[in-house]
C-alpha cells in the first residue's frame, strides 16, 4: 500500500486537485494503477446538500455518490471510474463513528477524535487502497494546513506515515508563492510558514510543488529548500498555464515522476517507458485550436464557472477533438426575463441551457429555448435544460398556456414535467435524488444514436423531476421526439426535434463522463453541429 499525501497550504483554490490529478497521470503514464481520494473537512455528510455558489459543482460518480468537483479533475485526468468511497468528508467520518457508537461497537469506550475518528479514517483510506487494487492512492487534504477542521485528517496521515513507512508515503506540500505586484517578486515567507505549521503537527513535507503565477527563480527554490529542510531535487513548480491539462506535462518535465518513483521505492509495473504522448497531442489541441465557436451558456450561476466545471471541460474535451476553441458567453437567465433573447443571444452559434434547480430563471432559460428552436440555432438541454425544453414546447407548440414543471409551478394546469414517482415517499434531502449511471435504450433512427453509435448506453443522473408520461402522447403527435428512454421504467432520457440543425437535450448529465481523449458523444455531437452552422468545419470533418 503506497500513500501519496496532497496538503494545501497559504490559500485555497491554488489548484490542488489539479496538481493531484497530474501527479497520478504521470505515475499512470509510467505504468502504475493509480486511486485518487478526495478528504474533505466540512460537516456535509456529502456535497449534494451545498449550494453550487459556494462549492462549485456536484460531481457525480457511477455509483451515484454526490461528490466534491476535484472527482472530477481525477476521473478526467486518469480516465478511470471512482465511486462515492473516493470522496471522505467529516460528516461522513462522525456519522460512521456515530453509527458504530449506537450499535455499540466501541461498548465500554470513551469515544473520542484520538483514536475513534483518526482510526476511522485510516480505515476509509486502506479500504480504498484493497477495493481499488491500486498501487498507488493519492489523497487530497482539502482545505488548507492550519484549519481547525482538517487537523483529524492531518493526524490521520501522520499516523500513517509510522504505520505503514517511510517507503510506502509521501507527503506533498502545495503552498502557493504571491508575487508582490509593486515590484514584480515571488515570495516564499508564506509557505515557509505554512510549512512551519505543518511541522508543528508532526509532518514534515518530503516534497513541495510551489505554485505561482510565472516560473520561480532558482534562487527562490533554494531558500524554500533551506528554510523547509526539503532537498532541493524534491521541489517543483507548477506556475500558471493556458491549460489545466499542461500541468501533467510541465511536472512531468521537472522529473516529479522519477522522483516519486524512487522515493516511493516502486518496482517498475511494465517494460515501458512513460508516455504521454496522446495527452501531448490532445493539449496541443487544445491551446492550438484557432478557430472559434461562440456558445451561450444559459444559467443561473453564471458568476461561479466552478459551478457547471464538468460541463465546461467536457466542451473542451469536444471542441478539442475538431480542433475549434469553444468561446463561452455567459449569460445569467434572470436576465433573459428582462431582456429579449433575440438581444442577449445574438452573437451566439449555439445555446446550451444548464442543469439546475428552482424557480428563479427559469422563465428565463424557457425564452432562450423558444429562441434556438425558433431561429434553428444549435441547442443542448442537461437535465433541467431537458425539462424546459419540454415545458417550452407545451406552451408554444401545443398552446397549453401555463404549462410547467411542478418544481416552479405546484399549481400548473398543465404539469407536463412532475415528481418522479418514487420521490413521493421521500422525506430528506441529501443523497434522495435519482442518482449515478442508469441504461437508456436509444431509437436507431435518432440522432443520438448516430452520436453513440449504439442501442444501449448508460450515463450519470441527479434529478427528482421527469417528463409526465401523461403528456407524452400529445408531444409526440405534435412533433416532440423521445429518442431515449430508460431500460428500467420507460422514463423519458432524451429528446429531440427534426426541422432543426440540432436540437438535443437528456435528462443525463453526459458531461460526468467526457474525457480528454475520448469526448462525450453528446457534447460532440453539439460542439460538431455548432461548427458546421457556422462553417468553421465542413461536413466531412473527421475527429481527432
Ligand atoms: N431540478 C430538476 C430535477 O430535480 C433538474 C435537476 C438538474 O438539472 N440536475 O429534476
């Protein structure tokens, strides 16, 4: 069992989890399997209960776990599947230990943070280590080094580093180095501190990745060495970047992977040297591309990207594979109530209305969708984007005035979008939705099907609302086309409409699933029409 340790230090938001994702894809490159975990130390039992503004995204595993967004970052990079064991909160760990204390499992103990929860946490990591067979687990430390909230976690990984030794752990430091704007200089006295707080805990960094906004000078790596009694070869630098994906190769140049190697005594798992070369040719793609298409991004969070992350990237992942750079517009669907679509979304080649939850903008998002059916403008629906889709063309194709989804409306004439059945019964709110991957049956004579090129796929949910099928007939005769159901109960995944360069919106979230090298077929799809509407690519584009 081999333990790579992530600690943040000075800020938060310096990109841990994307320093994280790059060490693993280096190891990976190099042959070894690599798990990636996420500790985070708020009290939410899980990230579905917390409100996107704050947190970012909930990302969502094929177990249906409701998951912290770096998940994400992992799953991407390392192009491997985790589950809900991947993510480790404080909630979780109490609710456990308190689970274990009611059944009596610690009877006649004291149950207190020194052993109980430090051991339960020990406990998640090595159960994720033997589940996942990997040789290698890698654990973010969210927050950073010097909160009250992550000491249990920072003594967990103290303790590991006795129990399982200096061979089997690595503890890596990320401090970020600000540059003074006045006179333009990095400084290392805040992570010098942040290691001096470390210190004072009982851990001792073995390697620092010091990020900043330009490449550090050596002489600022020789006081971070001297002053955090770190060797001079155990620190790296990872300075901004036009792409999140360059990160795995500007580490990897620095020789971070031959580091680890050593430090962590691994045998070599293949004959094979490391090759990045695929992610090479993919990021090139990326910050290469010249061509630009311009799409809408209609929601509610529009300040917030962190809150639609995986949405964004599984555009990126598209628009890379035809080599176009996707423009992202903003645009907040309150102010589409106030405001004409036909004003707001003129310079857009395509309108992608996003997921959500709640009345407010909804109004909003159902005037943007009328505009791209209407003006025969490329349109995507996630989820909540499907669900309007279908309250949109109620009102306006089918006349039924004031149709809605009772999620904004519990009093609609019309509820064509309405409560799952199941969620009748449901009382709590966290981790209740329709959750994780589910089959959906595709019509073969459908353009998601030419998308996926198969009958039968399966794709991430998290949802508690779902087309009536008491409406169903009456959208069908009027031209709405339901080209994907699911395997189990028929409920309504995807729909489309003809007379229309491409109209597509699911009930799934297919961004779950994207990956740099092999985009999600929806967003590709999407990405493709946008391109061709506006003649940036031609028909016979070929991808990759
Ligand atoms: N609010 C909708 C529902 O719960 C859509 C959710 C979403 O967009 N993720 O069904």
């Amino acid at each position: 069992m081999k333990f790579v340790f992530v600690t943040g230090g000075v800020m938060s938001s310096v990109g841990k989890g994307i320093i994280v994702s790059s060490i693993g894809k280096i190891l990976q490159s190099m042959g070894y399997k690599v798990y990636a975990a996420k500790m985070d130390p708020y009290v939410n039992v899980d990230a579905g209960t917390m409100n996107p503004y704050q947190h970012g995204e909930v990302f969502v595993t094929e177990d249906g776990g409701e998951t912290d967004l770096d998940l994400g970052h992992y799953e991407r990079f390392l192009d491997i599947q985790l589950d809900r064991n991947a993510n480790i909160t404080t909630g979780l760990v109490y609710k456990r230990v308190i689970e274990k204390e009611r059944k009596g499992e610690y009877l006649g103990q004291t149950v207190q943070i020194i052993p109980h929860v430090v051991d339960e946490i020990k406990s998640l990591l090595r159960l994720n280590a033997q589940r996942s067979g990997c040789d290698i687990q890698l654990v973010e430390i969210g927050g950073t080094v010097g909160d009250i909230e992550s000491l249990p976690f920072l003594e967990a990984i103290r303790q590991l580093r006795i129990e399982e030794g200096y061979e089997n752990t690595v503890f890596v430091h990320v401090p970020l180095l600000p540059t003074l704007s006045v006179t333009g200089e990095i400084k290392t006295k805040p992570a010098q501190h942040s290691v001096q707080e470390l210190r004072r805990i009982g851990i001792q960094p073995d390697v620092i990745i010091a990020r900043s906004s330009r490449p550090i000078d050596e002489s600022s790596i020789q006081k971070l060495s001297l002053f955090s009694s770190v060797p001079r070869e155990a620190i790296f630098n990872s300075y901004d970047v036009q792409s999140i994906y360059q990160v795995p190769l500007i580490l990897y140049e620095q020789g971070i992977g031959s580091y680890m190697e050593k430090r962590l005594a691994l045998k070599k798992s293949s004959a094979y040297e490391s090759d990045l070369s695929e992610w090479r040719k993919f990021v090139d793609r990326v910050i290469n591309a010249e061509k630009e298409v311009k799409i809408g991004m209609v929601g509610k969070y529009t300040t917030l990207r962190d809150a639609y992350l995986s949405i964004i990237e599984a555009l990126i992942h598209a628009a890379a594979s035809i080599r176009v750079k996707p423009k992202l517009i903003w645009i907040n669907s309150e102010e589409l109530e106030h405001s004409s679509p036909y004003e707001l979304l003129k310079d857009v080649d395509g309108v992608i209305v996003l997921p959500g939850f709640g009345r407010r903008g909804t109004e909003g998002k159902i005037a943007a969708i009328q505009y791209a059916r209407e003006e025969k403008v490329p349109f995507l629906g996630i989820c909540f984007g499907m669900q309007l889709a279908v309250v949109e063309f109620a009102r306006n194709v089918l006349n039924l005035e004031g149709a809605n989804s009772t999620e904004n409306d519990p009093t609609t004439p019309y509820p064509v979008v309405d409560l799952l059945p199941e969620q009748l019964s449901v009382k709590e709110k966290g981790g209740t939705m329709r959750l994780g991957a589910y089959d959906i049956k595709l019509e073969k004579n459908s353009c998601v099907y030419s998308l996926y090129g198969r009958e039968i796929i399966r794709e991430r949910h998290r949802h508690r609302y779902e087309v009536n099928p008491k409406y169903l007939p009456h959208l069908i005769e009027y031209g709405l086309k339901v080209t994907g159901v699911s395997v189990e109960g028929g409920r309504v995944e995807v729909i489309e409409l003809r007379d229309h360069p491409f109209f597509l919106a699911t009930q799934f979230h297919p961004e779950f699933k994207s990956r740099p090298l092999t985009p999600s077929p929806t967003y590709l799809g999407f990405v493709k029409a946008v391109a061709k509407s506006v003649g940036v690519i031609s028909e016979s584009v070929t991808v990759m």
